[in-house]
C-alpha cells in the first residue's frame, strides 16, 4: 500500500466551508453582543484555548457537532431577537440585560452556564416571546 495523501472529497471541502461559515457567524454575532472570549468559548462548549483562537482567526476545519449545535442555538437566539426587536440595537444588548424569567441574571449568563440545555432555555423563552410574529 502507498502512503499517498488522500484527495479531499466535494462534500468534505464543502463541509469545511460550511463550518468556517458558521463560525464567522457565532463571531460576528458574539462582536454585535460585546461578548468577552472567556464568555464565548464557554458558549463554544470550552474548546481548547489555542482551538478558540485558531477559530477566531478564521483557521477552521470539521467541527465537532457539540460545537456546531451549540452555535446553531445561538444563531437562533439572535434570529428570534431580529423578530422580536424592531431596533437592532435593542436587540443586541438584550443579552446583556437581567432578566427575571432567567432568575434575574443576564440571558447571555444563564447561555454560558456550560450545558447545551441552558442554550436550549434561552431560545425557547424567545421562541415563546416572538410567537405573535411567527
């Protein structure tokens, strides 16, 4: 057998592409938010501080599904956020404010407690606010 570099496929290449997409979403989402990194690589689900950063220089190849579940509900939660508030900057410090559906800390508070469920119950408290408009 040879030890020859295998080609990347169409589907992997579009994969990365797909990824890198998804994470230049979640930072420019986490730059409109005022999200420290420490606070972003908790939503992240903590990888590896030189993997955050690799990230955050645009130098992204397959993601672990944790991470791009994890970034697709926050992507959600700034969707529901664009239909709920007509004035984006109302929208992106939402976040940011206490709120007492979420025991009086910031949503972006309760989003960073480390479990993907904690994203899941921000999305969802917004699902149910937007409704109306839905």
């Amino acid at each position: 057998m040879s030890a020859l570099p295998q080609e990347r496929t169409a589907p992997d290449v579009l994969a990365v592409e797909h990824h890198r997409a998804a994470v230049t979403g979640f930072f420019a989402i986490m730059d409109r938010w005022g999200v420290d990194n420490r606070t972003a690589r908790k939503l992240l689900g903590n990888p590896a501080e030189r993997t955050f950063y690799d990230w955050k220089r645009g130098r992204v190849g397959r993601l672990p599904d944790d991470t791009l579940r994890r970034i697709g509900w926050v992507a959600g939660v700034w969707k529901a956020l664009q239909i709920v508030y007509s004035d984006p900057a109302l929208a992106d410090s939402w976040p940011n404010r206490p709120n007492a559906a979420f025991g009086g800390q910031a949503p972006l508070a309760r989003m960073a407690a480390g479990d993907v469920t904690d994203l899941a119950a921000v999305r969802a408290y917004l699902d149910a606010a937007r409704a109306p408009w839905s």
